[in-house]
C-alpha cells in the first residue's frame, strides 16, 4: 500500500462514518441554531453595532468548526478500543501518514458541518458578502485542521472516552467564549483583552467576521499568520505525540 494510497482511504473512512451518522448530522445543527434562534434573536434590540445576526454568525461557524474538530480526536481512542488502530499501526505505512489521514478526514467533516449551517443561515435573515467565500474557507480549513490536530494529541495520550470527553467540555467552552464569538473586542478589560488574545479561535473567528461581513477588528495578514503558526504547530504536536504512542 503506497502512502498516498493509505491516506485517501483513511480520510474517506472518516468522511463515510460522518455521512454514515445521522444522528450526528442532525445534532450537529442543535447547539448552533440554539445560539443564532435565541441568543441572537434576544440580543439583537441591545447591540449597537449593526445587526447581533450576522455579527454572531462567523462566531457561530467558528464553534461548529472547533467543537466538531475537537470530537474528531474520539475516533482516535474508539479505534484503539476496538482494535482497527492497531491493525493499521501495523501496516507498511508510517505514523505521520496515519496522523494526516485522520486530520484530513476530521477536518473534511468539520467543514462539512459548517457548511449546512452556512446554507441554513440565509433563512435567519443573515447574509454574508459573497466575495468572501473563499477567504473564509481558507480561516474554515485553519481552524479544522489546528483542532483536529489538538484533538488527536490529546487522544494520543488518553486511553478512556470519558475522560477525552471531559478534557474537551475543559477546553472548548473557554476557547469559544474568549473568541469574541459572541462580544465584540473593542473596549475589553485588559485583563480579557489578554485571554482573547491567547486564545487562537480568536484569529479564526475575526478572519472569518472579516471575510464574510467586513467587519474584523485585526487586519487580515495578522489573523492569517497567527492562525497558520498555531495549525503548523498542533499538527506538528500531533504527529510527534501519535508517533510516539506505543
């Protein structure tokens, strides 16, 4: 099996569990549609800064990204537990070509979501500027490749579901409320001002406000690079952590 073989069936396995999955389809679209029904519709008369809508739009993709890429580390664990990743931890192709595959095909549903939420947005009365699609698949690709990767270094040193599950729920609410997702980022204390910027979500969620509404508070190579940085970096951290697994 060549390596580039291994990787396309191993980025297609993970495309066809997802697709395979409707339940997880259809609960993939709760939580975000909860967020731009209530939490949008109920903030809109208070915000001043145009329309609540399409401010929390980007935030909102921005989470699906994120918390769906951040799961994708459970097929790590869940393959271990039944056995496959040991079958093919002992097939002629390397680690980092198995690590690749299960990001591509993490970061591949990942968008995927996004994108029924994005089709789904039009109907809430949000629009976004056409223009900007691409650029904000770009920002999309970033932040799904840099958390799958963040989600299967964790994996990698977990043995247990439930405490994958736990980990996740500790990282993914902070990350996402830091993000500005849900509050603009002018005029913070200081001291948030400090969180929103440690946090990277941030760099995906305002390149993508940027994209899609032209409303982004950093300029768009700032976003970009930092963004990039921290994706090389998670994919670099999870290719070391999963190779070194025994």
């Amino acid at each position: 099996m060549s390596e580039f073989t291994a990787l396309k069936v191993l980025w297609k396995r993970e495309l066809l569990r997802f697709i395979r999955a409707k339940s997880r389809i259809v609960g993939s679209l709760g939580m975000p549609l909860f967020f731009l029904l209530f939490l949008g519709t109920g903030l809109s008369s208070s915000f001043s800064q145009g329309n609540y809508m399409e401010f929390i739009a980007p935030g909102i993709i921005g989470m699906v990204l994120m918390f769906s890429s951040i799961a994708s580390g459970l097929t790590v664990i869940m393959d271990r537990q039944f056995g496959f990743l040991k079958e093919i931890l002992v097939a002629p192709v390397s680690r980092l070509v198995i690590v690749l595959g299960k990001t591509f095909g993490g970061a591949t549903t990942s968008i995927l979501q996004a994108a029924l939420i994005m089709l789904l947005m039009p109907f809430l009365g949000v629009t976004f500027n056409a223009t900007g699609f691409l650029t904000a698949l770009l920002f999309m690709i970033l932040i799904s490749l840099s958390f799958v990767a963040l989600g299967i270094a964790i994996a990698s040193k977990m043995e247990d579901m439930h405490g994958f599950q736990l980990v996740m729920n500790f990282l993914v609410m902070p990350l996402f409320f830091l993000s500005g997702a849900l509050f603009p980022l002018n005029n913070l204390p200081g001291w948030l001002k400090t969180l929103t910027l440690i946090d990277p979500l941030t760099y995906g969620v305002d390149g993508l406000r940027g994209a899609l509404t032209e409303s982004s508070v950093m300029p768009f190579w700032a976003d970009f690079t930092i963004l990039a940085l921290f994706c090389a970096v998670m994919l670099g951290i999870s290719a070391w952590l999963f190779t070194k697994k025994n």
